[in-house]
C-alpha cells in the first residue's frame, strides 16, 4: 500500500487534535521539575546575591555530577524494571579496589599490592564496577533472586569489602591519573561537568533513538510482551546492570578527584538520594517510564535546595527537616504540574 | 572454643572490648593500639567486638560480654543516652565499665577515658582568634547534630568566639559527619563570603581531604602568612594533618590522643577488674581525674599541634602504623 | 442478598450517560434499559463503549453526565459497594482473579466469612468452592493458587463468582471470548438455568450467533452512542451488522475468498517430530506457501504451545522447524522472527502489548531494525510505518501517540496483530487472532491474515473459533496433544467441533487434564 | 500495570485435584528461612558454649523487639501492596515529641512544654504515630503521590522533627510509666518479646482467619480486582498505613525502655534491615505474598547473625563483609529451599 495516499485518509475530525495533546502531556511530564527549579532560583536569589554567580552555580553543578552519575545509572536500570540499590557502595568499593591493586606495598600507611602500574587504576576500577554488575545480574537473572534485596545484600557486602581493603581508612595518596579528571578544569568548567553532560546527553539520545535504548522501555514496560516480540530480554537487563555498576565505578573516579581522597565512607546513605531524585524526575518505580532529562532535573533540584539553604543560613538544626519538606513539596508541585497520578 | 577461657587464661580477668566503628581513621588507629597494648601486657581479652556505631549492636555485644564472662569492658558508646539501661544492668552484675572518648549521660561507669571535647573547641577558638586578630569570617564545619563531642566543641567553639572574639562572624555548618556535604555547603559559602579568613574542621579525619580539594581548586591554599591565606585550625591529629601542617597546607589541629585513650583504657579496665579504686585528682600521666554525678573521668591531655610542635615524637599521629 | 424489591421498574435504567477519558469519548448521552428476568445483548464495534458502560453500571467508575436507576430507585452511592453488589453482579471483560489466592478464596473474596469478626474456616469454604465449582463441570483444585490454572478455568471461576451472588442482574462482558465450545455450551446451560429463574443479564459478546442463541432482545451501541434496541427477532443478523458498522454489509460474504489448491507450491513451514512434555507429542505438519492452515483444538488440546513453540517462546524437548527449507533454531524468538515467523500471541494482555506506551511503538516493536540506520529508530519513520498500519488495519486510535491502554481491547488486538504483520512474515502464526475482536473487524483482520498467503507467503491459524478457521485452506485438529483429523475446506461445523471434543467416544478436561500431570 | 499483574508465568498444565502438592509447597514458602536458622543455631553453638543459654537466647530476642514490630508493620503495608519508609523515623520522632509535651519545661537537660501529666506519654506517642501514618496516606491516597517518595521524603523530615525538638540530645529523663514496659520482666522474661509474640500472633491470625485480613492480600495481589470485589481499598489501605505508624511508634516506646532514653538517632538506618528482614522472609514487595510467621523468622535470622558472629570473635574489619555476604545466602537457600523465583 501506498503510504501517502494512506496517511491523508487518516483519522476523523475529532481524533485529529488530540495526537498533540497527548503528545504535549507526555513532553510535559519531563518538564513537571521544571517550575520546582524557577522557585529555587528565586528564592536563591532573594536570599543571597551570591546565588546568581557563576561560580556559585558551576559550584553547585559540580557538587551534583557524582551525583548524577549515580541517578543516570538507577535511570537505565528503573526504565527497565529494575533496581540496584548496591550503586551507593559501588561508587566507594570499586576505587578501593583499584587503588589496593596499584598502590606499593610499602611506603604509604595504605599498603596496596603494587600489582599494576600506576595508570592502570582507572581501567581496574571501571572493571571491577563491571564485575560488581555482572555479579548482580547472575544473582537476579540467572538464579532469580528478589533484585531489591540481592543488591541491598550488595550494599552492605561491598561497603565491608570496602572497610576491611581499606582498614576504614581514607586513603590519600592516589595516582595523579585516578584523580585527574575530578579535579580538572576545562574551558574554566570542571572536567567533571563536561563529561556528566556528555553522558546524559549521550545516553539520553541513545535511549530516544536507538533501538536497544526503546528496548528498555518495552522491557520495562512488559518484559513478556517484548519477549514475545523478539528482544533479548535478559541479555539487555543484564547489559544495562553492568552499565549501570560502570558509570557507579566512573563516578567514583570522579569524586575521589573532586574530594582528594578515597574517604571510607564515600557514597554512604547516597541511595536514597539517588532514588528520590530519580523519582521526583519522573522516572517511574515500575519501569517504562521516564526520561534522563527528568532525572537529571531531579539531581539539580535536591542540589540546589542545599546551595539555597546554606546561602540563607538556614539554622543546622532545621536543615534536615527543612530538606524532607522541600523533597514532599517538589513531589505535589511535579505531581500537579504534570497532571499525573505517580503510582 | 573462646567463650570459655575467659576464666582458663592464668587466672587472668577477662576483658570485653568493643570499638564503636571500623570506617574512620582515627577509630582505626585506636585499634591498633588496643591490639598493640593488649598484646604487650598480656591481657586476656575476649574477641574484640565493632559495634559499626550502632547502639543496639553494641548493647547485644555487650550483652555477649556478660554471657562470656568479662569482668570489665571497655566501651565507647556514640550515643551516650541510649547506653544507659546498659549500664545498669552492667552495674547490677557487678561488671565495671570504661567509656572512651564519650561520657554516657546516665548510668554508672568506673572510669572515663577522654580528652575534654569543650576544650577541644576552646583550643580551636582561641588560636583562631589570635590569627585573625579578632576579626574576619570563620566556617565552622560542625559534626552530627546528634553526637555529644561534636555538640560539646561546637558550643565550646560558640561560647568562646563569643565571649573572646565578638569580632569574629561564625558561620556554622552542619554536615552530619559527611566529607561530600562539608564540601559543598563550604563551597556555597565561599561564593557567599568570598574574604572567609578562617575554617574549623571538628573531625580532620573527615573534613581535611575534601577542604583541601576545595581550596586547591579555588586557589585558595596560599602559604601561611602569604595575603589571602585561610587559617585553618583541625582537630584528630591523623598523620594526614599533621603532615599538611608540616606543608603549610593548616595551620594547627588538636591532637586527639588515640594512643592514650587506648593505653587507659585499658589500664583502667585492668585495673577495674583486679578491684582497684581511683579518687580525683591529678594522676601520674600529666592529666587530671575529675569526679561525674556516675564516676569518675580521666580527662587526658589534648595538645594543640602548630608547626612549632608538629614533630614531636610524643604526638599519636607520628608513631602510629610505623 | 436478593433484590429488595423484585419487579418494580426495570432492573437496571440508564439515561444520557457520557463518560470521556482525556481526548476519547467513549460514551455520549447513551441509554439503556433491562426488564426483569429478560436477557438483554449489548453489541457494537470494539472501543464503541461497551466496557465503559458496564463499569458505570456496576459502580466502578462515576458517569460524567446522566442517570442511573436500578428498579426504579436511584442508584447507590459511588462508595457504597454492599448495595452496588445487591442489585448488580458482572463478569468483567478484564480479569479480576487474583493470581496469589487458592481458587476458593478468589470465588469467595471478601464473602469469605458471614461477619467481619467472624473467623473464616477454610475447610468450608473450599467445600463451598468445590460445590460451586462442579455446578460448572469444572475441576478444578479449590485450593489450587489461580495463577496455576489455564485462562479457561481462570475465566469460569470468574463467572461462577458472579453468579453465586445471587443477584437479579447479571452483566457478562465478553464472558465467552476465553472459552472453547464446550464451555461455551456449560455456561449457557448455567445461564438458561438461572433466566428462568427470573434473572435478567446483560450479555455483551461480539459473536452475533450467541446473541441469537441467549437473548430476548438486543442494543446496539456505535461511536459510544445508542443507536437501537429492538427484540432479537425483529433485528435480523444483516439489519443488526448495519447498525453496529453503521454501512450496509455486502450481502453477507466475506472480504476475503478461500482459493483452495495451492498446496502445489513450495512447503513454507515444515515441522517434524516436535515434543513439548504435558503440552503436545510427536507433532508433524507442513504448511505450504500461499495457504492458511487452522490448528483446531479445544483448551487442552496442545495446539496454542504449538504455536508458542513454533515463535520461539518454548523450547521443545525434541523435533525440528523448518521455515523455506531452512531449520530454525527452536526457543529462540529472534531467531524464529529472522527466520520469518511472525506470532500473534494468546493473551494480548500478557504477551502483546507494553501498555505505557504508545500505539506507534507498540505496532513497530518487532521492526526496530528496519526503522532507521546504524540501529537508529526515527520517529518520522515509526510514524508513517505506525500509520500506515492504523489504516491497513482500521484501528481506532485518536493517533500513533496515543497511548494503547486506552484503546480498547479489540482495538488493542489489532495493534497486537500490525505488530505481527511489520516483519512481513513467511510463516504468520496466530493465536486467536480475532479474540474479542467485532464482526467488522474481524472480517478485517481475518482478510489481512488471508492476505498474508494470497500474497504467497502462509499463515497458521492456531484457534477454536469456526470464524477464524472458515479462512483457512485446510484444518487440522489437535486433541490430547496429538493431531487427530484433517479437514479440507468446506467443512461443516459440526464434524469439526466433534473432531476438537475428541469424539467418538465422551471425554472431559479431567482426561485431557490428567494427560498433562 | 494491570496487565502484568495479572499472571506471572504462563501456567503449564490446568491444574487438577493435587491439593496436598500445591499446598505444602504455599505452606513451605513461609518455612523457608527456616533451615536457615537451624544452620545459624549450629554453627552458634559450634563457636561458643554460651550461645544455647537462656541468658543469650532471651537476650537475642529482646535485642529483636524493637525490629521485629517495624517489621510486622512493613509486613502488613508490603502485603497491601504498599511501602512505608517513614517506619524508621517515627520510631524515634513519636517518643521524642510525646516526652517534649509532656516533659516540665525547665530543670531536665531537655526541656518540654509540660501540657501534659507524665502518664500521657503513651497515649500522646501512639497518637502522634497514628497521625504520621495518616498524613502519609493522605498524600498517597488522596494526592495519588508516590508512596515510595512520599514515604522517602516523610523518612527526612521526621527525623530532622526529631534532631530540632530534641536539638540533637538523647533525652534521658523520661516518665517512668514510658520506661515501664521496655525494662519490665514478667516471669522472668523481658515484657517486650511477651508483647511482641502478642502481637505477632493475634495481627498473625488476623491476616489468615478474618475478611478484613484476606482484603490485604486481594488488595496487594490485584486492587483493582479487589476494588470490582467490594472491598474499600482506600480505607483499608489507609488503615493500615495508620496502624503500620502506630506499631512504629509504640516500637519506639519500646525502645526508650530498652536502651533507657531515647536517642537521636533512634532507628536510623534500619528500614534497610526492615526490608531485609520481611523480603527474605519471603513477603513480595509486589504485594499480596508473604505471611508475618515468615517475617519474624527473618527478623531472627539478621539478630542471630550478630549475636553469632560476636560470639564467634569475627574481626571487626571484616564484620559488616559478613553481614551483607550472609543476607545473600540467606536469601539463595531460602530460594532454594521454596523452589519458587522471587520476583
Ligand atoms: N480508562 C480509560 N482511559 C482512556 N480511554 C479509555 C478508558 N476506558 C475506555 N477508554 C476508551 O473509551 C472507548 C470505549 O472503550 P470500551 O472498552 O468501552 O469499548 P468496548 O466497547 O468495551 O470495546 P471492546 O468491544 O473492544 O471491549 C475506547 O475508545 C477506549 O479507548
Ligand atoms: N484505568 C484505565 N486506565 C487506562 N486505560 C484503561 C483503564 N481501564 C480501561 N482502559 C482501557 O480501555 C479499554 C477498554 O476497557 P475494557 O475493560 O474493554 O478492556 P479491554 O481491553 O476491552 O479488555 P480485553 O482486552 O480483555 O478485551 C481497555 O482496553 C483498557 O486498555
Ligand atoms: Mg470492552
Ligand atoms: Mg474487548
């Protein structure tokens, strides 16, 4: 059949207008942190005129990259249905790791191994956060355990793993590769901030125009049903939790850089974070739904109600409370925005 | 098996030990040296516990030590209330308890062993005071809200700038013992008051890597005495300080006695258990006893380290893990 | 709980109901109007808002405009479940079990026990359950859990928990689309039974012929609105297809023309020897180019994990595929797809659709490949491909964005089988393609199935329904797992339906089930 | 997702008269930790004489109090299909802020507004907690908010409540009739694990014999099947959220007795152990699966795991290692021992 003649005799008249509507809504719901962050930057402004600095907001998106890491991560593996609450340690253990394989054995108070040269501590830890990856997918995939607490197993298994490699120090002297990229600056701009929008900008496109990225969708959406229509179900699941696990890792680079050392307790309590931003994005709990841009607004929201509390001085005995409120808040203002029940 | 040689061990008494957590440096170098001096006076102690700061672990592993015969444990519980029913049932079993670096609110302890937190905090004040002459801007990057120390120095800290120093504007943070949290909030307040002439960090183990980082970005890490040098005063005493003070890098820290707290602690607990008693007073290790409404305290001396002192072989941070 | 007051008024009156859903309409100002002990039908064209109407009468959703009066008396406050389930009882045409309870509790939820404080003992109730359940000739375990049945014994325990409330007003939405003749003939024995004890139904069915069969009289919704309501008889099947399409039908014979002897050509799907353990043994078949097949066969019979297998969704335990000469690798879905398999699965629900998103998508998922370069799906592309689909198959969606939960069941269908059709398959393999799909549509549907072998490629109709194997060139009928008879095309109904119950010689699901254990 | 909900897995066969076979194995899903604890009661009692002692064994249960009604909480909103992550926060706010009002205003520490008599400190506790419980259903039921946020959020502001009431001091001084039944014995065993078996078992049976207890399940299982059944799946859910919070704060009441004051971070961190305990205890977070009897045996196992791995002298660097390692086991043999996936 003719496709042109076909599209003209399309839908009725009453049909005909709603194809945008629907459309918009679905735009919109991406958007719905969107008015949440007009709010903050006025109240930043109204509170202190340092807000409006570039240094300030670089200061504040440098703070969310590690961060967004972690939230691009949960991304991908909510779309598809799951979840992967081990990241939080992920992003500690797999540096230690690194770092134990390639630091002297003497010398230092961290004896390492010594079994790598120095360079090779970026490769190490992104592999072992593929490992850790691999590790979870054959535990939920292969043997079919419950996925939440397999990697709230995870969690609390690599945090020890990362206390007893690193005796529950921080280790200080790392290799000026491991560190580089967090602490460099480009054009200005920290490193880190380029390449978090290069991977959210890369990611984000390959998830809205690439077919393994609509895969995530489908599978997440109805994992039986994509089944059926002829995609690697677990293959990709098990893809996306590695993916996942590597940018935990990368991101570990990335802050060992920006805070100077490997600290034993880095990305401790971050999960919740991490799942909250996601949330409040508009990435749903139940897979299928979301898109990186909404998680990414996400991130820059929770960043930046701290930015704005500091700036106004909040007492610190109020900064907790204050910071559930504004977590509930932005979720009925996106709610009502976005015109969508959140179930 | 172990439980039992608790009473087998040459007629040696028993002696629990549990360390409040495994993930900071200087709870780590306090371990090593209970193991160290545990070994050296051949004590006999029971399985050393981690009660991975957790109040309700470290009551079951109390809990543990009693069922295992201890007779004295040694304790350093991070929540001082929730300790307390603890320790009567402790005391009512006749088991004498040490509490290092905290000072449980209720219940009665034979000994504590800690440095004064207050002083810590007053240390910290007048220095920084005296460097900034009494004015300027300074960060104080406070603790958990909920930890007693962190409580102690930061109202000692407040109480002395206000009283000494009402020149001085402190600007508090709180940052619930989070190296990432204390960056950015120090950040935010950098772009806020760009002349910050001054930084108290309450836990170098935390706060020192992070700060660093921070100021090397913003080329804010000039000599000391250099113009627009940050003074910057720690408190912990880890060699990571003590080593950034020899570099210029702070300006001083306050030496929390690591080496000590582990050496008495087990003194006295030794001591406890062959029955010995102490009054108030001061002691023969240049530190002085001081009698709480539920026992007694030894409150060790915590020297303030500037580059003057910062070799000092007598200071934890340079023995420690050599 | 019987009606509290029996024959006054119709049962059940609705008055200028309308209802949208964000852009669709799918009911304005429409009507309707059950006497007592009489047995209504609701037909009209998949999406014409049948469902809608059912759960506006049963209290699950708040009509946005007009009246609704149960024996003459307003109806019951929207919360008010006990006094809405008083007066209406219904089988919904969307499942209600709930997979993780035994099949007693699901027939008895929340009747479990007589008071709220009153334990509940469970011996009686599965004794209670087991009662009921034989009332229906089915056997099942009352204290199997439900996900562990077939979607026919799901499908009655539905049925009898509704009609165990004892109410006067039955309503059956689609209750046959998930039965096979057998049940089909159990369940309106069970209805006639309880009409001439005096209680009304309104029965919803695209299957005309049941209507004939059950009812006294018939309304026909079209584009959400009331267009008659006649006595069966006066309405004849032609009169009635017109008012439901809205076009006058040509004269009855179908779109499509059975052009029988074709098995000349080249064999397309070839299938030897294939086992699947408690599903079916030793199965053989060829399929020739430019012929549909039909896989006739009642609930147990094996045929739809035939098909399964044949799309890769089961692996069997031994026996080869072969698809233009080429053996495919058996379990595997994508190498079954590349192979040219194309699979219109059972249960669209399940296995068809990805609910959040949208028609376009969902109708392209098995052509991502082909939408764009270096993996790349277009949007401009998945749209006109979408679209064109929207058309070829006459889906009514208000566009390829639309989400395709809202579109209604047969219409949902419909994305299911353009999903099915994108890959322009060698060998289309469809489960009960037409489930629950209307007359038109069927004919639609069915004509693109034909259109698949006319244009020399082949089809496999795995299904028990006669207007799905009418297009077939051949039949075969699976009973027990086996392949029992061949039926060349010009069959008669009842040779056929004999051949799928097994006959000569009476057998039940009990045997066919215990051949599975 | 109705339709995913619907079915898990195609079934294989119709299933005929076999009731002992599918029965056992319904049954045998709640057992499945079982042999879990028999291998931890073994090797406890390998590495110390001291571990079969009724001093140790009370004493396990006694440490397992608090928890395990956090747990029977979590149990009953997983089975109607929901979470509450809030629990671990309202133990510790409830007591707070019911001393706070109750509490004279000067002399103590801690310093209250003194409304009210010192024998109003339970009640006040339970209503506050009733209250927490409501305000989060109302934002879920009523907003159509994301539960798990919601909760998320509430989690935040909860305990930031308590470090502003309490201004981060653990409150020692409390009305003894507050204390009473944490410290109390009643026939030589300590009052909270009578109550606790109380309540287990009486909300146990609840769940197996009465309406309103099996509603829990269709709601968890299929709402909207639960919803076309009659039952009030708004109201219910509701309920239960209120009484979950209720147990959680009468936890806490528990826990001030128990530990003698209560403490600022009274239940920090322990929703992960809530959900470990209830999901290897064989409760779906999907809802509508799971018994308490299974819960309370998963409670037991994480309790046993500390008390045998002090007994056992693990060393501290190693301790948490452990801890994570044995929840994944603990979750393989469970597993394995049910036969079924855990989705
Ligand atoms: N909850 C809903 N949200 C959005 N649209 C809906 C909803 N329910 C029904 N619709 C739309 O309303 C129209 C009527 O749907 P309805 O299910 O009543 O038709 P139907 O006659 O039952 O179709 P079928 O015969 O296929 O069951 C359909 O176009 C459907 O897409
Ligand atoms: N709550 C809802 N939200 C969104 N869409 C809905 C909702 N309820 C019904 N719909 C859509 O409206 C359509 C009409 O509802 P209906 O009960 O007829 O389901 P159906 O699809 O016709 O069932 P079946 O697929 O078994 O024929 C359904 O297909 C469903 O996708
Ligand atoms: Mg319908
Ligand atoms: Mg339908």
């Amino acid at each position: 059949m003719p496709p042109t003649t076909e599209i003209r005799t399309l839908p009725a008249a009453p049909v005909a207008a709603s194809p945008e509507h629907r459309f918009a809504l679905a735009r919109y719901r991406d958007l719905s942190l969107v008015p949440v962050l007009l709010v903050l930057c006025v109240i930043g402004f109204a509170v202190s005129p340092a807000f409006l600095t570039s240094d300030n907001l670089l200061g504040v998106a440098q703070q969310a990259t590690e961060l967004s890491l972690l939230v691009l991560a949960q991304s991908l593996i909510l779309i598809s249905g799951r979840m992967d609450l081990s990241l939080e340690s992920t992003i500690g253990v797999a540096p230690v790791i690194a770092v134990w394989l390639v630091l002297p054995d003497h010398g230092a108070r961290f004896n390492g191994l010594g079994l790598f040269p120095g360079w090779a501590a970026i490769p190490l830890c992104l592999l072992v956060g593929a490992v850790i990856g691999a590790v979870n997918g054959f535990l939920i995939l292969k043997l079919r355990l419950n996925g939440f607490i397999v990697t709230l197993g995870a969690l609390t298994l690599l945090r020890g793993l990362q206390v007893a490699v690193s005796e529950g120090q921080s280790i200080v002297d790392v290799p000026g590769s491991f560190t580089y990229l967090g602490r460099a600056s480009w054009l200005g701009v920290p490193a880190a901030i380029w390449i978090c929008a290069l991977l959210f900008f890369v990611t984000g496109s390959a998830l809205a125009w690439l077919r393994h990225g609509r895969a995530l969708y489908a599978i997440g959406g109805n994992s039986e049903a994509a089944r059926a229509a002829g995609i690697r179900v677990d293959r990709v699941v098990w893809t996306v939790l590695i993916l996942g696990s590597l940018l935990a890792a990368f991101a570990g680079i990335l802050y060992t850089g920006h805070y100077g050392s490997i600290s034993a307790d880095q990305g401790n309590g971050w999960i919740f974070q991490v799942f909250a931003a996601t949330v409040i994005g508009g990435v749903s709990l139940n897979g299928g739904r979301g898109t990186l841009f909404g998680a990414l607004t996400g991130v820059l929201t929770l960043q930046l109600v701290v930015n704005v509390m500091t700036l106004a001085g909040v007492p610190p005995l109020w900064n907790q409370f204050l910071n559930g409120a504004i977590i509930i808040v932005a979720l009925i203002i996106s709610r009502f925005a976005s015109g969508e029940r959140q179930e | 098996n172990r439980g039992s040689d608790a009473d087998s061990a040459g007629g040696k008494p028993a002696l629990g030990i549990d360390l409040p957590r495994a993930d900071s440096d200087f709870w780590n170098s306090y371990a090593q040296y209970i193991e160290r001096d545990a070994a050296s006076q051949g004590l006999n102690t029971l399985p050393v516990s981690n009660s991975q700061n957790d109040v309700t672990k470290l009551v079951a592993n109390v809990q543990v030590f009693q069922n295992t015969g201890a007779k004295a444990v040694v304790m350093a519980p991070q929540d001082t209330g929730a300790i307390a029913s603890t320790l009567e049932t402790l005391a009512a079993k006749k088991i004498p308890v040490v509490s290092v670096d905290t000072r449980p609110d209720k219940g009665d302890v034979y000994m504590v062993v800690r440095a004064d937190n207050k002083a810590y905090g007053t240390k910290a004040c007048e220095f920084l005071g005296e460097r900034l002459g009494g004015k300027g801007k300074v960060a104080e990057l406070q603790g958990a809200l909920s930890s007693v120390n962190g409580r102690d120095r930061s109202e000692a800290f407040a109480a002395c700038m206000k009283e000494k120093f009402p020149g001085i504007q402190v600007i508090e943070l709180a940052t619930d013992w989070k190296g990432d949290v204390a960056s950015a909030k120090l950040q935010s307040t950098l772009a806020a008051h760009p002349d910050l002439a001054g930084i108290y960090m309450q836990a170098g183990g935390v706060f020192l890597q992070p700060t660093l980082a921070l100021l090397q970005q913003k080329g804010l890490l000039k000599p000391a005495g250099a113009p627009g040098h940050i003074t910057i005063v720690s408190n912990d005493g880890i060699p990571a300080e003590l080593k950034a003070i020899r570099e210029g890098r702070i300006d001083a820290t306050v030496s929390q006695p690591a080496d000590l707290y582990a050496k008495y602690a087990l003194h006295y607990a030794r001591a406890a258990a062959e029955g010995r008693t102490f009054t108030p007073g001061p002691t023969d290790h240049q530190s002085t006893i001081i009698a709480l409404p539920n026992g007694l305290e030894d409150q060790l001396p915590a020297p303030l380290v500037t580059k003057g002192n910062v070799d000092d072989k007598a200071l934890w941070g340079n023995t420690v893990g050599k | 709980m019987v009606d509290p007051s029996p024959g006054r008024g119709p049962v059940v009156e609705a008055d200028g109901i309308s209802k949208r859903f964000g852009a669709t309409v799918a009911l304005s100002d429409a009507g309707i109007s059950v006497a007592p002990g009489e047995s209504h039908a609701l037909v009209g064209r998949n999406g014409a808002g049948k469902s809608t109407l059912v759960s506006i009468l049963t209290g699950l959703q708040q009509p946005d405009t007009g009246t609704l009066r149960f024996h003459g008396e307003p109806a019951p406050a929207p919360g008010d479940t006990d006094a809405w389930r008083s007066r209406v009882a219904c089988v919904y045409q969307r499942s209600t079990i709930i997979p993780g309870l035994t099949v007693a509790e699901n027939l008895f939820l929340d009747r479990q026990s007589t008071g709220a404080l009153r334990p509940i003992s469970w011996k009686r109730l599965r004794h209670r359950a087991s009662d009921l359940l034989a009332e229906y000739g089915v056997d099942v375990d009352p204290a199997a859990r439900a996900e562990d049945l077939t979607v026919e014994q799901r499908q009655f325990v539905e049925i009898a928990r509704a009609l165990s409330f004892g109410a006067r007003f039955i309503i059956l939405d689609e209750p046959t689309a998930k039965l096979d003749a057998r049940g089909i003939e159990r369940l309106f024995d069970k209805l006639r039974a309880l009409q001439r004890q005096g209680v009304a139904f309104l029965f919803i069915s695209h299957h005309l012929q049941e209507v004939y069969e059950l009812c006294g009289t018939v309304t026909v919704y079209r584009d959400a609105r009331h267009i008659v309501t006649a006595p069966v008889a006066e309405l004849g099947q032609e009169a009635l297809v017109e008012a439901m399409t809205g076009e006058s039908p040509r004269g009855g014979e179908p779109a499509w023309s059975v052009t029988c002897g074709t098995s000349a050509l080249a064999p397309l799907l070839e299938v030897s020897g294939l086992s699947l353990d408690g599903a079916y043994h030793d199965v053989t078949l060829t399929v020739h180019a430019g012929e549909v097949v039909g896989l006739a066969g009642a609930a147990a019979s094996g045929n739809v994990r035939l098909g399964e297998t044949l799309a890769g969704l089961r692996r069997p335990r031994s026996g080869t595929v072969t698809v233009a000469g080429r053996p495919v690798r058996t379990g595997h879905v994508p190498d079954a797809l590349a192979a040219g398999i194309g699979f219109v699965p059972e249960d669209r629900h399940l296995q068809g659709l990805v609910p959040d998103r949208s028609v376009a998508e969902n109708a392209t998922l098995t052509v991502t490949d082909q939408l764009g370069p270096f993996g790349m799906v277009l949007p401009s592309r998945t749209r006109a491909f979408a679209e064109r689909m929207i058309a070829g198959l006459g889906i009514k969606t208000p566009g390829a964005s639309a989400s395709v939960s809202d579109l209604s069941g047969g219409n949902q269908q419909k994305v299911v089988i353009a999903r099915a059709l994108a890959t322009r398959p060698h060998v289309l393999v469809a489960v009960r393609p037409t489930n629950g799909v209307d007359v038109k549509s069927k004919e639609a549907l069915l004509g693109a199935v034909r259109g698949v072998a006319d244009s020399g490629k082949s089809a496999l109709i795995v299904s028990d329904e006669l207007d799905d194997l009418r297009v077939c060139d051949r039949v075969l009928v699976m009973f027990h797992g086996r392949v029992v008879a061949e039926f060349p095309h010009g069959w008669s109904d009842e040779r056929l339906v004999a051949a799928m119950e097994g006959m000569p010689g009476l057998n039940d699901t009990k045997e066919s089930d215990a051949s599975h254990h």
